[in-house]
C-alpha cells in the first residue's frame, strides 16, 4: 500500500536589521541554530544545572522537544538513537548576504512543532540582541512573516506583536514531469557504509533512501499520522532509476561549535543531478522533501534542494 505522506509544515521569514557591516560567515546556518537553540534554553528553562534527560519536565518543555528532540520512551523507531529529527530547518543562502544593514534567514516547523511558535520567535529575538559570531554583532528582530501557497508573505509579527497565524498546511503535490533536474543548493551531506558520499558515490537510492527514512520519522515523532507505505518496494524500484546527468561537485565549509570549542569541517555536495524516468512513485517524497531537505545537519540549513521541470512551477519556499 502505497500513500502519500501527510506532514503539515509552517513556513516563516525572520527580517533583522543591523548597523555596520555584515559579520557572520558566508554560510550562516550553523550561527543562527547554535545562538537559536542557546537563547531558547535560557527563555523556557526554569530548572537550571539539570540536564535535559534527568528534568522531570522534559516531557512538557519546549526546549528538549524543538531543540534535543529525544524519542519518547515507548517508540517502536530510533530506539537505540539519541535524537530524532528535529522538527525545525533553520535556511540561510550559502553565499553571504550583502550588507544592506538586512538580513532575512527562513524558518520551517513540521507538524506539531507550530505549537511553539510564540517560544520561537522570542528565542531568535533574544539570539540577535545577545549577539551573533565572534564578534557577537547585534541583530534586531523586525519582522516575522508567514509564507502560504499562493499568497504572498504576511507579516505575523512587527513592534512586539504577534497576530493569530495561519494553521499548518500539507504541501499540494502537483503533476509527476516526465524529466527532472534537482539542484542541491547547501551542501548534501549522506553517509553511505560509514562513507561520505561523494559525485562518484551518490546514486538515485542512495538519495531518495535518505530522503524518505527522513520524511517518515518526521510524520512518526511530529504528526498523528505516521507514514505508512512499502518502504522495501520503495527502495527496491528505486534502485531502477539511474541519474542521467549529473555536475556536482564536493564543497567544503567550516562552522565553529561552541559545544565542542572546536572548528569542524561540513562538506558536501553541490550542483545539480538529472533523472528522467517513471517516477511516479518516489515523487510526493521529492516535492515534499524541497521543505524538509534531507541528509545530515538539515536543522541548520544543510540538504536543500529545488526541482526544476519545464511543466512546475518554481519552488519557492
């Protein structure tokens, strides 16, 4: 039985301004995730030198589930994980922004996630004036907007008030293109027996294998309708599809992480990959996966990627 995935997703636009010039890296993502998640500890947290695990309150605080996201107790999935996916991508561009004394980075909330929002917007309001890089330059929080199908982006928040936003929404799933081309606009980053993935590496199943085991726990541990599909038929008949034309390339960037006072390297993948064949039955997943990305470090923006077909609209999220 093959159904369509049901994941109701939230987009947002956070719009900062600053003085000066523009001092965080080129890609931001990491920055924004680290002083984000900082910011909303300190903004709900009222059980301090406790860890998350051992808070009798870690099963109704919005810290532990947005930002740690353990699985519950009793889950049949990722039983021997410490985290699930987070049910969060923060989006930045991969270049740096020009210094026009703006800045706007994009939020996506998955499923039951959208309860939070009120914490949300305080926590990155709180992350600009605390300061961001090293040299912990102040960001303003001016304005947040809701992004809808269809409509243009409306403000939700400005001044310190927040009006009533729109509910979750499922993505409209449109035609099937007989031929697309995917463009990985943030580095891929997919692991493939305990090696990265590279252009020689990548394959249609090893991509969309990625794709759907993300699009399925974030249904499990973020909706109340968790896929259900022929996961083995799936990944059998994807094997099938072959990439036809590919330009990817490896690309390397740091991120400093303050938890483990070191610099890391994140590469991954960047370009573009074409596949032209039946794909009728891995599509709703693509499409989807345009909001959800996919591979490792999605919450900061990483595996993002846009589909382009003669016959689509373009993706505009």
């Amino acid at each position: 039985m093959l159904l369509t995935p049901e994941l109701p997703i939230s987009s947002f636009l956070f719009e900062f301004s600053f003085t000066g010039k523009n001092q965080l890296p080129a890609y931001s993502g990491s920055a924004w995730r680290g002083a984000f998640g900082h910011a909303l500890k300190q903004t709900v947290c009222v059980v301090r030198n406790t860890a998350c695990q051992d808070c009798m309150l870690k099963s109704s605080c919005a810290y532990p589930y947005i930002f740690e996201t353990p699985p519950p107790p009793q889950t049949e999935k990722m039983r021997l994980y410490d985290v699930a996916p987070h049910p969060f991508i923060i989006k930045t561009p991969l270049q740096k922004q020009t210094d026009t004394g703006q800045i706007t980075i994009g939020v996506n909330l998955f499923g039951k996630s959208y309860r939070y929002l009120p914490y949300l917007i305080h926590a990155f309001e709180k992350a600009g004036k605390q300061g961001m890089g090293k040299s912990r330059q102040i960001f303003d929080l001016n304005t947040v907007k809701q992004i809808q199908a269809g409509q243009s982006a409306q403000p939700i928040y400005h001044n310190g008030q927040l009006t009533q936003p729109a509910m979750p929404e499922l993505i409209t799933i449109p035609s099937c293109p007989q031929e697309i081309r995917i463009h990985l606009e943030t580095p891929l980053r997919i692991k493939q027996d305990s090696k990265n993935c590279n252009q020689e590496r990548l394959s249609f199943a090893v991509f969309f294998g990625n794709l759907l085991r993300r699009i399925s726990m974030l249904t499990y541990f973020h909706t109340d309708t968790p896929l259900v599909t022929d996961f083995a038929a799936l990944m059998a008949q994807s094997k099938t599809i072959q990439i036809i034309e590919q330009q990817l390339a490896w690309h390397d960037w740091t991120r400093y992480s303050s938890r483990q006072q070191t610099t890391m390297t994140m590469g991954g993948l960047l370009g573009t990959f074409t596949l032209q064949d039946d794909l009728q039955a891995f599509w709703p997943y693509l499409w989807l996966g345009q909001w959800t990305h996919t591979g490792k470090g999605t919450s900061m923006g990483l595996g993002a990627y846009r589909i382009e077909a003669a016959s689509l609209p373009r993706f505009q999220d």
